[in-house]
C-alpha cells in the first residue's frame, strides 16, 4: 500500500476540487454555446422583493404545469425529473408535453429539463374544478447580476416585462443566455 504525505494528499484534493469546478463551468459553457436559444416569459416572483442582493430570482410560466391540458406522463411526486417538450409561440415558447424520460422532440422543438418541486392533485366539486398541477424548476431560477446594475430589476412595473433568453442544449440542460427587459437585452451571460 502506498503512503502519501499530508501534502500529497492536500494536493491531490486541491486537483480533485479544481477538476470539479472546471468541469462545471465547461457545462455551462457546452449549453450556452451549442444550446437552442428559448425565450421564456417570466411571472414576477414579489415585486416588493425580486431582487435580493446581486440576483434576481425568477419564476416563469413554464414553471407552473396543469397535467390535465398536457399530453404525456400524469404520475409525478416530489423530487422526479421531469422533461418538458418546447414548441416556438410568437414571443414566447410554451409546452407541449411533458414527460417523466427524455422523449425525441419533433423538428423545431426542444426539450427542457427540470425537477418537480410540488405536486398538487385535488379533486373537484361543483363549485371547484380538480387540479393537478406540476411546480417545476429547470435551474435557472436566478441569475446573478454585475454588483449595483441590477437594482432597476427590483420593481418590473417601473422598467418593463422582463423575460428570459433561455440556451437548451441536446441534453434538456438550460442556462440563461440573455435577461430581457421588454424584449430588449439587458444583461448577457459571457463565461469565456
């Protein structure tokens, strides 16, 4: 058996932490250069709050899902992955399906992947109708902004609708490319 030193180990750490890191900014870097660009439109998360110290959290409309108006799989709990089938809607993309495996989309969709956060089913009553809708997160649910620039974003009343240029690679991962200020590019992400 071999012994390392204390400083061998360390260093060998330091490596294995490095490799980690690179490999998560390569990923990102591999969706937003190849990914297909998808605009998503936002919902304001609070507008007395949206913004909180250098990044805007986000919610989108994609976020919240009605199982009864969408093709696909119905049997999700907390925590499953969950792909969602994109198709082009002048602004904005919006689902088609939505799916518990990665399905093959039809030419001129994507497919994006997320988590369920909450599954919500209840029945209906003569006065309610039934639910059962999907909470999703797809990871881009904030953004951080360049120190002191994004105080404009606190209250979306003031400056316009914001909405979010969205990369989706071959894969279902998505990162955010662009944050759009009434379909104007207000900050744009550049690793490299």
């Amino acid at each position: 058996m071999i012994r390392l030193s204390v400083t061998a180990r360390l260093m060998i750490a330091a490596a294995a932490m490095t490799l980690v890191l690179v490999a998560m900014v390569a990923t990102k870097q591999y969706t937003l250069e190849t990914g297909t660009l998808v605009r998503l439109e936002t919902r304001p998360v609070d507008p007395r709050s949206l913004f909180r110290g250098d990044y805007v959290r986000l919610r989108y409309v994609i976020s919240l899902l009605d199982l009864r108006d969408l093709p696909g799989d119905k049997e999700f709990e907390t925590g499953d992955a969950i792909y969602v089938v994109l198709k082009p809607d002048d602004p904005y993309w919006t689902p088609v399906s939505i799916h518990r495996s990665r399905p093959e989309p039809s030419p001129g969709e994507v497919v994006i992947k997320g988590r369920v956060a909450y599954h919500w089913r209840r029945p209906g009553t003569d006065k309610v109708p039934p639910r059962d809708q999907i909470d999703a997160t797809y990871g881009i649910e904030s953004y951080f902004v360049p120190e002191g620039e994004g105080r404009e974003l606190e209250d979306p009343s003031q400056i316009g609708r914001i909405s979010i240029l969205a990369a989706v690679d071959r894969f279902g991962n998505a990162a955010i490319k662009q944050v759009l200020v009434d379909g104007q590019p207000r900050f744009t992400e550049k690793l490299f």
